[in-house]
C-alpha cells in the first residue's frame, strides 16, 4: 500500500528515538508490504468513522485515513499520539472533518 504522511505526524515522528523509533520504522514497513488492511496487526477501525483507523504500537496510536475506494489502497498517516492524548474531542474532532 502506498503511504502519505502528514506535517503533524512527521513532527511527532521526528522527537523518537531509540526502540521507539525503531518500533515506528517496523509499524510503518509492514503497513507498505500489507495487501489489505486486514493484514495489519493492532489495527481497528475507529467507530463511526467511514475511513479513519488505528494502529497500536505500545503507549502510542498511530491515526490513519484508508482510501481504498477513492485512491488505490492510499494510507494517509495523520496523527501520532501519546495513548491520553489519542482520544481526545480536539483530536476524533479534526479526524471527523478529514473523514471524507
């Protein structure tokens, strides 16, 4: 699958370092090799959303937008966040209004 990341997801990725790092690295891979989503470990669908999922990778979420119907199997990362921080109304309210 092909992936996109967005300016906020690439700023978070950027301050990791070490195993976390390396995790990320691991997560990102076996999401481009994966041929669907089902594939994919630790990864729901978040509840009334059409597009947006998640992946787990320890105390971190890594928020996604699947377009598999408008794009050609097109993963656009978006968020990278802390698990306190991933479920926030600022943040499933910014998702929402990318979930075209």
């Amino acid at each position: 699958m092909r992936t996109v990341f967005s300016k906020s997801f690439i700023k978070a990725a950027k301050k990791f370092s070490g195993k976390i790092k390396k995790s990320l690295r691991d997560v990102i891979e076996e999401v481009e090799k994966a041929d669907s989503i089902d594939e994919l470990t630790d990864c729901k669908k978040l509840i009334n959303y059409r597009y947006v999922y998640w992946l787990r990778m320890g105390d971190y979420r890594l928020f996604f937008i699947f377009h598999w119907d408008i794009e050609n199997d097109l993963i656009v990362f978006e968020y990278l966040l802390p698990r306190g921080e991933a479920y926030g109304k600022k943040n499933k309210d910014n998702l929402r209004d990318k979930d075209l």
